[in-house]
C-alpha cells in the first residue's frame, strides 16, 4: 500500500488540476465572451478580462469583488467575477459607486475620508472595503492629501502617504474605466451623441481658455479628461494598423464628427451590447457579444487569439496552483524528517508534488512567453516567477543525489517564496505591460537577464540551505554528520554554479550596456548589486579552499549570500538613482528589511559557538581538527582543504 500513496497522492492533485483546466459555462450573460474582446491598455493588446482582473487586483487585492464583504464566513456574500463587475463599471456606474471594491487599510486614511473604522453587519461594513460613494464627498480632501504625499522623496514617505497614492492612483483608474464605452453605454444613443457634442465643445473651449491663461470651466475640462483618457476600445480602421490607431470611444466620435463619415462600426455594436445589458436581456446581449466579437475576428484575427488564450491563462491561474502544491509537498517533506528511515513513501509523495509544481509551473512561464513574445524574464514579476522556476529545478536535481528531502524542501520553499513575492508585485498593475524602450531587446533578455536570475536564484538555494544547516543544528538534533556532509556538499556545488551563471550574467550585461549606453561599466547601483553577488560567491569560495571556515562557517557565509541577493535583487531598484531603478515601494521595501533582520538573526545563529548546537552537544564538534593517537592534527574534513582550517 505505501508504495501506491504517493502515486495516488500525485494523481490526486493531478485531476484538481486538470479539473480546473474548463472553462465553467455560463447559463445567463455570457461575460466570458464579453471578457474576449481586446482593448488597448499599458502599451498593449489585452482582453477586458485582463483588464478587469489588473484593476480589481489594484483596488482590492483580490481577482473578483465581493459586493457583500461584511457577511461571515457562514454566510453566502454577492461574489461577482471581474468581467461582470467592469461591466457594470461601464454601463451602470451609478450602480457600481455603490459596490464596496476599494480597500483602506491605513487608519489615517479612513479618518480623513470619515470613513467607518470598525466592522458592523447592520451598517453593511467591513472596516475595510468602501464604495466610490464613499469616497467621493471627501475628495477635496484626498486630492489635497494625495498632491502633497506625491512631493514627499519617495523613500521618505509615510504609510499614511503611500496609502493615500494607492488610493488615488486606484481612483482615477476606476473613474476612467466608466466611461470606456462613452455615448454607446447610453440607453438612447443619438440622444447620448447629442450631449457629448455639446458637453465636448465646453470642455474644448475650457482647455482652450486654460490653455492662454484665461478664466476657464474647470469641470468642463475635467469631462473631457476623463472622457479621452478612458481605456482604448475602438479598433483602427485598416486592420492592418497598429495598436497607436487605436483610440477610446470620445476620441473616435470627435474626429468622426469633424469628417463627416459615419460612426465607427464599433461605437454601434457597444451600444447593442450595453443596451442589452441595461435592459436584461439575456439573448440579446449574448448575440451582440457573439456579432461583435465575429467582425472583430474577420479583421483583427491576431488580437482576437489572443485575447482568447490570454483570458484561458488567467482563468487557469498555473502560478496559483503551483504554489498550492509547493505548499503541499512542503508539509510532506518535514514529515518524511520525522521517521526519516521509516517514511521514505513521504519523500516519494512529496517528490511528485514538486514535480507536478514544476510542470504547471513551466507551462504558465511558458504561456506567458507565449503571450507577450518575449524571454521569460522582463520586469521583476516575471524575475520572482523565473526564480522560483529556477531554484526549483535546482532542488530537485540535489534530491535525485542525496535522497534525504533537504531538496525536496528547498524546492517547495522557494517556488513558494518566489510566488508569493510574485503575487504582492501583481497587486500594482498589469505584469505584462509594454518594455522600457532600453529593454526592449529580446536577444539580451534572452541572455544576460536570464542568466544573471539563474545567478540570483543558485544563490538564493545555497542560502536556504545554509538556513537548514543552521536551524537544524542549532535546534534540534537531527542534523547527524552524514547530512551535515550532504548539506556541504549542496551548498558547495550550488555555490559554483552560482558564481558562474552570476559571473556571465554580469559580463553579458556589460555587454549589452556597451550597446545601449556607450559604455560598458557604469558603476550604477544595479550594475553594482551584480557585482557584489559575484565578489561575495567567489570570497565564500575561496575561503572554503584556503581552508578559513569548514561546515558550519560555509553554511553561514552562504545564508549572508541571501542578504547580498536579495539587496541586488530589490534593493538597488527602489533607490531612485541610476539607469535600473524601478521606483521606490514602501511595502517591498519593509518586507526586505524584514527578510534582511531574519538571516541576520540566523547569521548570528550560525555564528554560536558548537557547544551551543543541540546537534554537536556529546559529538565531535565539526570546529574543532581532530587529533590522531599521537596527538597531531589529522587531515581537515575537506579535500584539499589545508590541516591548519579554522571556521569563521
């Protein structure tokens, strides 16, 4: 029977997976075919899913919006799926101000905006998630606030002023999203043209009057701001045009209206959709998705494919389910450590875990490739995803040689790590946006980026098998001379490889500086963080064979490596100087000082002296050269490694 488990536990969660892969069918709206149209938004082509889900993410932190946050657990709350809620967004706004979809954590921010503090299931609140109308009495205030948070150093800034810039941030992305469809959401769109005519000529002669330093109409020009700067959804006229010809329903009707010609093919075929909607009927709208989305795929067939397989990605959400299953495989393998002679089905079982992990986990890096036409790696998203991938494989491959789950746990620790990290960096935005244009060379990402993370993540895996090392050593007294000789040896071979690949990545970023920027080396903070990740790699190396630390001095110089990475990694972009700098995040920002303040706490660990390691107390400490009956020193546990080693 133990020898069946683990394959039974692998096809277990091969069938969840496999389960999730359908899409669910719809019995009413069909907001799925509705999510499939494409839309222009951050510098490229995307479905209204994608769209939906970015903004829900930016304003909730979460993929769907749950209209009832205040009913428990035991209750059925109104959970709605991004789609359908940026529908409504866009055909029913008056509606939708009263869906509780922004979340104020900061106190401050909710004492500004007199917001509710506190949860109450009769007020209808939560304590954390408010509607727009909410909001918006108080948005003199905020916009105050928000402009003077916006002139504070970006490192210098509060929470109380990073809270107030998501906020805003997030509103102005939602009240842009209401007017996507313009005139067309309208009931009665002549009537709806009428108007924005109208209303467009003030906000015209506003801007104009601005514009020569007169007396002007601020909330004219305010109209037409919102209007113009709404998401992208009319298609360009000559199919074989790019995304720029593109434009959003307000700028399409103007220039219409200037010409002559009649309406975009576009504006009428919304206006179907929305009015469908507003009047509930169900079959009609359906069939003005169906229409729409049939004339779109005559003339736009690429952006129509891939707005469908980019809407199948997000729904089958591979990254998720890898962490679901690193998390798994984790549990699995610290109770193979319980009766570790005993238990080897465990390890089996967890083996498979990670290995399903591995296979979602490349098919969605693969998928993503897939989409965006590029190497796996182009923001630090996608580097956190390619880390894990990494560090994943890497363990792997130690577990295939000592068969003891310490790779087995390295490996569902850091793909879950590295996906979590990855999560928290999807709650701005949009993780496939448009390259910076010094980016935008696919045979350099291909090259220096990747290698450099492969770098990142080697370091990243000897470090956390520095951290095994030193827990089990110093806690508990499992960590016996052959793993303590197995661990070395993980760590030493891991260290290599990691020197190499951090080595070449750097050179070949050089490289590719020299052709960007006329120089080779630059002394930029980014440049500077690669650097430090070789010199100290190379320094653990040498100190290793010049004999200066043997075991427990190695596992701690290779856990200072996780200090060194992860600094290189984040640290050096929110700097704010220099070509690599990404922008200060104050959130990123404090869980770095928080994983740094942890490696110290285990560096200090590391450094006890033997006595105070449960695993060598009544053994031969591994610091100490033992002597032969003679009383001379005999060889140092290490090949090569001189008589006279001492550990730092």
């Amino acid at each position: 029977m133990k020898k069946s488990l683990p394959w039974i536990i692998a096809a277990v969660f091969t069938v969840w997976v496999l389960a999730s892969l359908r899409m669910p069918k719809e019995k009413g709206f069909a907001f799925n075919e509705f999510g499939r149209l494409p839309v222009v938004a951050n510098g490229r082509f995307q479905p209204l899913d994608s769209l939906a889900r970015n903004t829900m993410l930016q304003l909730r932190e979460k993929q769907t919006a749950n209209l009832e946050p205040w009913k428990g657990w035991n209750e059925k709350p109104r959970i709605i799926s991004a789609t359908e809620w940026l529908l409504g967004v866009m055909t029913k706004p008056e509606e939708a101000d009263s869906w509780p979809v922004f979340r104020i954590d900061n106190p401050d921010v909710k004492s500004l905006l007199a917001l509710p503090a506190e949860a109450s299931k009769e007020k209808m609140q939560d304590g954390k998630h408010f509607s727009w109308n909410q909001v918006k009495p108080k948005m003199a205030d905020l916009r105050r606030e928000a402009a003077r948070a916006n002139e504070v150093e970006a490192s210098k800034r509060r929470p109380y002023d990073q809270a107030l810039l998501k906020l805003w941030g997030g509103q102005v992305v939602y009240n842009r999203l209401k007017y996507t469809l313009g005139p067309a959401a309208s009931p009665d769109l002549d009537k709806a043209l009428v108007e924005f005519k109208t209303n467009f000529e003030a906000g015209r002669v506003a801007y104009l009057a601005r514009e020569q330093g007169k007396d002007f109409d601020a909330a004219a020009l305010e109209w037409l701001g919102e209007r113009f700067e709404a998401p992208i959804i009319i298609p360009a006229n000559d199919p074989g045009n790019k995304k720029d010809d593109w434009k959003p329903v307000a700028r399409s009707i103007v220039e219409t209206s200037n010409t002559g010609v009649p309406l975009h093919f576009a504006v009428p075929a919304l206006h179907r959709i929305a009015a469908a909607y507003l009047n509930g009927k169900v079959d009609e709208f359906n069939a003005a998705v169906a229409d729409y989305h049939q004339k779109l795929a005559g003339l736009f067939p690429q952006q129509v494919v891939k707005g469908k397989h980019e809407q199948f990605f997000n729904h089958i959400e591979p990254f998720y389910k890898a962490m679901i299953l690193d998390v798994c495989a984790f549990i699995l393998a610290l109770g193979f450590w319980v009766k570790p002679g005993q238990w080897d089905w465990i390890r089996r079982a967890a083996i498979g875990l990670v290995l399903l992990a591995l296979l979602i986990h490349t098919l969605g890096l693969g998928f993503r490739m897939f989409l965006e036409g590029r190497p796996p790696v182009t923001n630090l998203y996608s580097s956190a995803i390619f880390i894990g991938w990494g560090a994943t494989i890497l363990g792997l491959i130690l577990e295939s040689f000592w068969k003891n789950s310490i790779g087995v746990v390295i490996s569902s620790v850091i793909g879950f790590l590295s996906l979590i990290i990855a999560h928290h960096l999807s709650l701005s935005g949009d993780t496939m946006k448009m390259l910076e244009a010094v980016l935008d060379t696919n045979f350099w990402l291909a090259t220096h980026v990747v290698v450099v993370t492969l770098g990142y993540a080697s370091t990243f895996v000897a470090g956390f098998l520095g951290i095994i090392y030193v827990l089990r050593g110093v806690l508990t007294k499992s960590l016996d001379e052959a793993t303590r000789k197995s661990l070395n040896r993980m760590i030493y071979g891991i260290l290599c490889f990691a020197t190499l690949f951090s080595f070449v990545g750097t050179v070949l970023g050089g490289i590719w500086a020299d052709q960007s920027w006329g120089r080779f080396w630059g002394w930029d903070p980014k440049e500077n963080g690669a650097l430090i990740i070789v010199l100290w790699n190379a320094l653990i190396l040498h100190a290793r064979w010049g004999g200066m630390v043997r075991e427990r001095g190695l596992a701690t110089m290779a856990v200072v490596g996780n200090i060194v990475t992860s600094w290189s990694w984040f640290g050096v972009n929110m700097l704010n100087i220099g070509l690599h700098s990404y922008g200060f995040m104050g959130e990123a920002f404090k869980w770095l000082l928080i994983f740094v303040g942890s490696q110290l706490v285990l560096i200090a660990l590391g450094l006890l002296p033997a006595t105070m390691w449960r695993s060598l107390q009544g053994t031969t400490s591994s610091s100490t050269p033992k002597k032969d009956p003679q009383g001379k020193k005999s060889e140092a546990p290490f090949v090569g490694a001189p008589a006279k080693s001492l550990e730092a």
